[in-house]
C-alpha cells in the first residue's frame, strides 16, 4: 500500500460519510452523455415525442428490475431511493416540460431533456435549505438513464473488483451504492456531490466511508493507485508515503476500537449518574435514514422533515401519498415516537400550481407555517394524512417558523377541522395527538411563555435561531465566523425557553445541529433540555457525555456560562471545564 515510486497527494473534499479505508484505486466511468444538440422540422416533431416516451418507458421498466434487485439483496427499507426516482420520472414536470420544449424550440428529445433538467438546476440552486437543495442530484441522475436509454448506451454496473478497493467516480447514484458489495467495495470518492446528497445518506446509511464533491479527483487517479480514504475528515490521499500509511493505519484501528465501544452503549439508557433521563432522537428525511437511528441507539424520531415529498413537483403529494409515506417511517420506527414537522419551505420552491409571487426574500418571508395558513386546502391535506397514520404508532406533531400565538391558534383550529372531517368519514386517528411548535425566531422567544400556554411541546431549531438572532447568513462563507451557537444572546435565548416551557408543564426538545455537539450537552442538560435531536451517529457520542455528566454539575456549569459577555470567554471555559472533567469522552 505504501507508495515507492510517486509523491504523495493530498485533496480535501466533502465529509460525506465517516470511516477511514485503505486501498486501491477502482476507477468507474460515470461520465456523463454527451448530448448534440439539433433542429428536428415539424414532421419530425411527432417522432422526437415517440422517443422521449420510449426511453421513458425503458428507463421505468429499468428502475422496477433494480427495485426488485434491491429488495433481495438490501431490504425493504433501501427501496425508498428508487421510489423517489420513479416519482421524478412521472413528474409532469419533467415530462411536458420535455415534450414542450420539443415542441416549441423544435430542437431534438435529449436536447429538449437536458434544456429542462437546467430548469430543474437552477430552481434547486434557489433553495436556501441544503437538504433540499441536494435533492437535485437526483433529478440528475433520472435524467442520465433517460438519456442513456434515449442514445442506446447501456447503463455501465460498477466495474467488477478483486480485493478491497475504493471506487473512483465522476458521481455515483444512490442505486449504484445500494449495489456495491461491501466486502469488496470499502469505499468511495466522487468528483459531484454533497454530505446532504441522497447518495451521500445512502452512505452513511450503509456505513461505506466516503469523500465526494472534489471536483476532478477522477483526472488524478489510475486503477491500482494506492490509496486512504478518510470520511470524517473528507480527506484522499493519494499514493500515500510509509509515514503517512503508518499514522492512517493507527488511526484506522482507534477509529474502529472506538466506535464499536460507542455502539456497546445503544442500549443503555440515556440517563445521568443522578438518574436524570435526556430522551436521544434522530432527525431524518429519508426512509432509510432509519435503521441508522436504530443501529446507534436513537429513542425515536424527533424530527421528520416532509418536504421531500413536496419537493420540485407541479402538483401537490395528495392525502393518500402522503399518508404512505408517514405510515412506512412511523411502522420502521416502531415503538418508538415520531415527531412529524408540518412542511418547512417556501411556496416558490416545490410547487407550481400555487400561483405565488417570486418573493426579494423568500428566507423571511411566506414560509413554513405561514404558508401553510396560506393555503389551508394544503395544509389540511397534509394534516390529515398525519393523522390518519397516528393510528400506526407514538405520533406527534408540530408546526416551523411560529413568531406569535395567533399563528399557532390558526394552525390548531385548522387542525381541528381535518380531526372534525376525518370523524365524519369514520377514519380513524389518534385523538389524543400531541402538538408542539418549531422555536425559531426571536419574537417566539421573547414570548415563549405565551405559546406555552397553547401546545404540548417546544423543539428548538438551533439553525434558524441563531441565523434570526445574530442576523447572519450562515450559508454566507464570508460571514461564517459570526455564527456562534455559544453567543450569549443564544444561550439566554435557550435558557428562557426551557424556563417557559417547564414553567408551563411542558417538555422542550432542540433539534438544530447544537444537539449533535457533545461539547454542548452539559449546558444543554444543565438548561433542562428534555429530549436531543440529531444525526444517528451522534447519539452515542452524546450519550456517553450525558452518562458521566450529572445534573446537578451540568446546572452549576449553565449558570457560570450566562455570565460571560462573548461566545469566545464561553468556548474557552467550556474547553476547560471539558479538558478536566470529560477528556476521555472525546477521544
């Protein structure tokens, strides 16, 4: 493995799934058609339409044969990452689009196609959420098997591997990594790509280490290059110098030796050495984020983000396909609750029909909950497809971007209209479903007290509160430096809405990236947090602190952390108090 005859090379991509391999280069031609664009006259045009729909067709009957695949060698639970594809396939979104564009701009069906898949682009590329903004991904990859099937060219398998290699790609789809045989394939590095790509979830899903989004990694390799893959870090290095490989070795095995002692810990139960409990859930998106959430211990689901099934389509999920949808994540989660969040993004961004204004800032403006109340006839959808499934296990549910309480009287009332409207029809729900509200702006801070009174729950959104608090852009590269989850003003602003809440006999969850943080649990446990939300790998990671962390002591450190006047004074004591008490926690 060591390197004798190049320079060692070191590329820094994305972290998109955690793990460290060591092995060879597997280079996979994933690049894309290359697509001529030309005239078609008017009696050709009917023609061109014929072979957009026969590629489509080939493309259908393609993805059935793979979901078939799929079910016997993976399970059921990966089958969603197809589903998701044929859904795209069938949009009409994509298809008149196509057909339109064949017919206006008379230009040829592949050239019609990939006009319509930058349309696509470029409405994803507006999306603020990173999540939602990675779904485009796999627009692009739906798109490519149409036009693989369009041209005659065989949509290549991954190349076949002898011993442990690392699979080198311009990008691979999320079928691709659902086919990869672990005890070949340890790994994967791709040129396209993000940590929130639907090929990436997959990945971290499998627990296939894996770095993407490098660019041109692909024009630097050759088959056989050795090489060390390091998923955490989102390094590749490229034929790799003794030294080098003798640190990375090590690292491979404390990496190892450390989750499987992490993992030993699933079962016990989240609780602190004076016997507080702290419920540890995971948020997920896709289906099979699940079993991850499972594997590392999660108690639940403490947020289920729905706008995925939304997501770039002309026309709204309608009540049925939403209800499958819910029943499928509550039956895989089961016993276990799942908290569902009513829709969180902007009307521009996942529906046509809705015939709304292009909005100077859609951020601040109809969103979430407020377009939501917007548009009843949706929301009321949505709502009762929830709670139709609420029969199928632990359901809760709560409503984004709530500033005051006329909004969340507005949603409960709509919300006793779909109740009222299923009792009529005799279908059956869960009468007793709790309701909960998203706390992220300011103005819900200053009166938490008043929305406690209103709902069963808070879960605090760490990302869009800090953003709203401290008015900064975090996906702004130049202005990353000020967001600061440890600023006082966010600090005091968790604190007094834990006060609201328990205040008012309710429970307070948080849900945004500061749950995932070990670093942060003392002062989240010391607040009173009653439950964490995060990624499925940090509940272990999390539990750990929280078992040698007890109540009592976590209170004393709280109250020393309001007295500082910087975020700088509260990193510094906390990694001083985590130097003394916690180090070997972190290891």
């Amino acid at each position: 493995m060591v390197s004798e005859k190049s320079e060692q090379r070191i590329f820094q991509g994305i972290a998109a799934s955690p793990g460290i391999v060591i092995g060879e280069v597997r280079v996979a031609d994933r690049s894309r058609v290359v697509v001529v664009e030309s005239s078609v006259s008017d009696d050709e045009i009917p023609a061109e339409i014929g072979r957009f729909h026969e590629a489509l067709r080939r493309t259908k009957e393609d993805l059935l044969a793979l979901k078939e695949q799929i079910s016997r060698t993976r399970g059921a639970e990966h089958l969603y990452v197809i589903d998701t594809h044929l859904m795209i396939l069938e949009d009409a979104m994509l298809t008149s689009g196509t057909i339109g564009c064949i017919e206006r701009e008379k230009v040829n069906a592949e050239a019609a196609l990939k006009r319509t898949l930058r349309k696509f682009k470029e409405f994803f590329e507006g999306i603020e959420d990173e999540y939602l903004r990675e779904r485009s991904s796999d627009v692009e990859t739906v798109v490519e098997r149409i036009l693989r099937n369009m041209l005659g060219k065989r949509h290549e398998l991954l190349p076949e591997t002898e011993g442990r290699v690392v699979i080198v790609a311009h990008d691979l789809s999320p079928a691709d990594i659902l086919q990869i045989d672990k005890e070949k394939v340890i790994g994967f590095v791709t040129d396209l790509g993000g940590r929130t790509s639907h090929t990436a979830i997959v990945a971290r899903s499998l627990e296939i280490p894996a770095v993407v989004g490098l660019e041109r990694i692909t024009g630097e390799v050759s088959d056989g290059d050795p090489v060390i893959v390091d998923g955490a870090k989102g390094l590749v290095i490229l034929n790799p110098d003794t030294e080098t490989f003798r640190d990375y070795l090590r690292n491979k095995q404390f990496y190892e030796y450390r989750e499987r002692e992490l993992l030993k810990l699933r079962d016990l139960p989240s609780e602190t050495p004076d016997g507080h409990r702290v419920l540890l859930k995971g948020n997920v998106e896709f289906l099979e984020e699940v079993p991850s959430i499972r594997k590392h211990g999660g108690e639940g689901i403490g947020l289920y983000r729905t706008e995925m099934l939304f997501l770039g389509r002309t026309a709204v999920p309608d009540e049925e396909e939403q209800f499958r949808a819910y029943v499928e994540v509550i039956r895989r989660m089961a016993p276990y609750p799942v908290t569902i969040r009513t829709l969180d993004v902007g009307g521009d961004k996942f529906v046509s029909d809705l015939n709304l204004e292009d909005e100077l800032n859609p951020a601040m403006g109809l969103r979430a909950i407020r377009l939501s109340l917007r548009c009843p006839d949706l929301f009321k959808t949505q709502l009762r497809a929830i709670l139709r499934a609420s029969v199928e296990g632990k359901v809760k549910v709560f409503f984004p971007m709530i500033s005051g309480v006329g909004e969340i009287r507005a949603a409960k009332s709509l919300f006793e209209e779909a109740k009222e409207e299923l009792r009529r029809a005799s279908v059956p729900f869960d009468e007793n479903i709790e309701i909960g509200i998203m706390i992220e702006t300011p103005s819900a801070v200053i009166i938490a007290d008043l929305l406690a009174r209103e709902v069963d729950f808070f879960s605090v959104g760490t990302n869009d509160l800090i953003q709203y608090s401290l008015a900064i852009d975090r996906t702004n590269e130049h202005l990353s430096h000020l967001y600061e989850p440890l600023h006082p003003a966010v600090l005091r602003s968790l604190k007094m809405v834990a006060d609201a809440a328990h205040a008012a006999g309710i429970s307070v969850c948080m849900c945004g990236e500061m749950a995932g943080e070990p670093t942060y649990l003392p002062i989240l446990l010391g607040f009173g947090y009653d439950e964490l939300s995060m990624n499925a790998v940090s509940i272990p990671k999390v539990k750990k602190i929280l078992r040698r962390c007890s109540k009592s002591e976590a209170e004393v450190l709280a109250a020393k952390v309001l007295s500082f006047c910087t975020a700088d004074e509260v990193e510094s004591y906390l990694q001083s108090r985590i130097a003394t008490r916690f180090s070997e926690s972190f290891d």
